[in-house]
C-alpha cells in the first residue's frame, strides 16, 4: 500500500527528524529500509525516499551517453541535489543542513505518506492550504488522468 496518513512532528535542534512508527512499520524490517534519500523541492518542500524506490524510479529515467541539455540538466539537478541518509536507532534521520536551508523548513513540520515517498511541509503552509487541497482533489485527478502522470521524481 504505502505510506498513508500524516503526523505533525519537530526537526530538533540538531537537524534530526522523528521518522513517524506508522511509515516506519510500512517499510517492514529490511536493512535497505533504514537508507532514504532526501531531496529538496522547488515548493519548498523535502521528498523523503527509501532508498530501493529511488533507485527503481532513477533506472526508469534511465541516462544516456548522449543525453541532451535538458535530460543532463534534469540528472544535474536531481541527483546533485538528493542526499543519502540513514535512520538512526531511534528512527531519526538528520535531514542535510543544506536542504533545510534551501526549503526555508521550520521546525514545526508534518510528514505526509505520499504513496512511496514521504513528503515534509512546514506545518503552517500545510494547515493554511489543507482545506483548499482537499478541494480541488477532483480537478487534480482530471489533470494527472488527461496528462497520462502518475509517476516520476
């Protein structure tokens, strides 16, 4: 199924980040499952992937020996800027310092299941914008539906 759901968690003084039990439990007990991969957005927010679905999504982008500019850029820009990271004990990840800064991520955040991926908002902008969201989920699905989306970085 995936990650589902959502919880409002803090980023600690430290850069370190509570990865919630539910999302945690949906990983099951692989060693591979402590690694994510942690990537800014250009909405300021952080993508969270394990690191098995980002590596089945970076082979579906595949690379080439001649790629043009926009497929190098699009390979400079998402692997530049993505970083390994690993849970500790406690299952916190320390969330790249640079990351952070790049999103403007306060410390009051929530952690939103986004089927494979876990996505970090700033509490406030989610709940600001939750109600509108959840509006306009219909025009949302009949934009991915006629644009053939569904997958992707």
């Amino acid at each position: 199924m995936g990650f589902i759901g959502l919880a409002e968690v803090t980023i600690d003084g430290k850069g370190r980040l509570a990865v919630p039990a539910k999302f945690r439990s949906a990983l099951g007990s692989e060693t591979a499952s402590r690694t994510w991969v942690s990537m800014p957005r250009d909405d300021g927010t952080i993508r969270l992937y394990p690191i098995a679905e980002f590596t089945r999504l970076s082979e579906e982008l595949g690379g080439s020996l001649l790629a043009d500019r926009d497929e190098t850029e699009v390979h400079r820009i998402l692997f530049g800027f993505s970083e390994e990271i690993e849970t500790d004990a406690a299952g916190r990840l320390i969330l790249p310092r640079r990351h952070v800064e790049l999103t403007g991520m306060p410390n009051e955040v929530v952690v939103v299941g986004s089927g494979r991926h876990l996505e970090i908002h700033s509490r406030a902008e989610w709940s600001k914008h939750e109600g509108a969201r959840l509006a306009q989920l219909q025009e949302y699905i009949a934009r991915v539906r006629r644009s053939g989306a569904g997958g992707g970085a």
